[in-house]
C-alpha cells in the first residue's frame, strides 16, 4: 500500500537505536523494539491537532519526533525497583521535576495532547515540552473528545484495552475526515515467539517468573487479514502496513534484562553521577555494536510478531 508522505530510511535514522539505547540502557531488549517502532513512526508526518494516545511518560514518543537526551538521564531516573516484584509499574513515579535540562535535541514537532491513565507518568510527560496539554483518563471509556477533533492519533497500546472494536470505532470517531491513525498492535505469532506468553498452556513456573505479568496486559491480539476486516467494518482505509519484530528480537526481548533489571537500577543508581555517565556510555558503545546488526535485519525482514499500520478515516 502506498502513502503520498512516506519518507525514505535514511543511514541517520540508525541513531532511533541509539537513542532509546541510551534511556533503555538496562534494558536493551526493549530498546532495540522501540527503536524499530520508532524508524517506522518516522517514516510519517504527524499532522496536527494531534493525540498520542497512551502516552506514559512521553519518552518514546518524544525520541520517535527526533527529540533526544543526554547520556545523564534515562528511564531508571524516574523508578522505584523494589515495586518490580509486586508486579506494580516501577516507572509509575515521581521524583525529578528538571526533566527537560536533559534534552539535547527538540523534536521535530509536537502532540497536541498526550492521554494516558497514570497521573505521575503525565508529570514526567509535561516536563518535555512536548504536548501542548495532558489528560490523565481511562481509554477503555469513550475518549473525552469531540468528533472530528484530530488530523492524527498514535498508539502502541490500543491492545492493552479491551476491547478492540470499540476502541478502533472511538480513535474513527474523533479523527477528521481524511486524517491518519498510527496503530502498532501484535499479530497472534507473538505468543509463539515469546515463550513466556505461553507459561500457562505449557504450565511452566520458569516461564511464569520471566513472564511476571505481561500476559494478562495484553488483551488481543490479530492477524492482518482480521484486522482489515475488523477496520473495514468501521470505515478505515489502510494506507499502509509493515509486519516487524522477527522471531530473534522477540525471543531476546521476551527474556533479555528484564528479571535482573531491578538490581541493575539499584546498583547504577549508586554510583556516583560521573561514574554512572562513564560506564554508561561503555556501556551504550558495546550494546549498540551488538544491536545494530539485529535491528538493520529486523527492518528488511517481512514477517513478524507485530503489525504496523496507518489508517485513513
């Protein structure tokens, strides 16, 4: 499918990988899925009024316009580690209000408004300058927005909601005619490639420990031809899609650092801030190397565990 806005791949977009690497230091594996959602997000212009819908912190976001920080801050910033085995989102806090002395880089534009249901995570999100307002709401509800209201609305968490069709027909209803949604949502290969996902079927308590939860936020998943059929239902057009996140990214970020991350944090967060800087670019420096060649593989490849698409209302 094509699109009159796409933009071509450039060698430069190869620094998405550094980026994220360089606030998901202690979690490699989500930096290299992040990367590969943020080169494909930038591929288009994100017309305003816009919504970033599920926002968080803003950070992903923010990288995927073409901002960037300094090697001193990171998601590890903003954590509480010893939440991690309570299953309670350890970034969900508070406790730096200068984020923005870290940025190195301005985006390239700006959301009109980030949504997302976690108070201390919009805190963080107002601080990048980065959208124009924030409102903290529940997505499973009807969206607290006129029809018509926006030229672009992106999301990677429409599947964390419960309901896909609902869901699709609210980000229908507040677009504009003509306007695009920007959705990333897993294919049912995902569970395949992420083993952990199937610690249930397969009644494995190893495969329960490393999963720690993540299967039951996700509520759905879809093959392509259920989607089309599911958007064509509710009046999208699909104006293109890339299926992503090979076997070898999703088997690696299903385990990666995830269940030693916790001390990890607690043991850089200890450190000195010049030695934490220092060791972090060693760092940084030896996982991009290992990384890059994953990541240029993943974007050439054409079958995957999840599925980008943009839609035309």
């Amino acid at each position: 499918m094509g699109y009159d806005m796409i933009k071509s791949v450039d060698e430069g977009q190869k620094n998405f990988l550094w980026e994220q690497l360089n606030v998901n230091w202690l979690r490699p594996e989500s930096a290299l899925w992040r990367a590969l959602d943020s080169t494909l997000i930038s591929k288009f212009d994100l017309l305003s009024p816009s919504l970033d819908l599920g926002c968080g912190n803003g950070i992903h976001s923010f990288i995927s316009a073409g901002g960037a920080f300094s090697t001193k801050y990171d998601w590890y910033i903003n954590s509480e580690p010893d939440g991690f085995s309570k299953l309670n989102d350890i970034y969900d806090v508070y406790k730096t209000d200068s984020i923005n002395k870290y940025i190195v880089k301005k985006p390239q534009y700006h959301f009109s408004v980030g949504l997302d249901p976690k108070d201390n995570l919009l805190k963080q999100a107002q601080h990048l300058d980065f959208y124009d307002k924030t409102i903290s709401f529940d997505a499973n509800k009807s969206l607290p927005f006129e029809n018509d209201s926006f030229n672009s609305v992106f999301s990677n968490v429409l599947y964390w909601l419960d309901d896909p069709e609902k869901s699709l027909k609210e980000v229908y209803r507040i677009l504009k005619y003509g306007g695009n949604a920007f959705i990333f949502v897993p294919d049912v290969k995902f569970r395949e490639y992420c083993t952990s996902y199937q610690w249930k079927i397969l009644n494995s308590k190893l495969l329960e420990k490393i999963n720690h939860g993540r299967s039951e936020t996700m509520q759905w998943e879809t093959s392509e031809d259920n989607f089309l059929i599911l958007i064509d239902k509710i009046g999208f057009k699909m104006i293109y899609h890339k299926e992503y996140l090979s076997k070898l990214t999703l088997s690696f970020w299903d385990v990666g650092l995830r269940p030693i991350s916790p001390v990890l944090i607690k043991m850089t967060n200890k450190l000195s801030l010049e030695d934490r800087e220092s060791l972090k670019i060693e760092w940084l420096n030896i996982l991009y190397d290992i990384l890059l060649p994953i990541y240029e593989t993943d974007l050439d490849s054409e079958k995957g565990g999840f599925h980008f698409f943009v839609l035309k209302k």
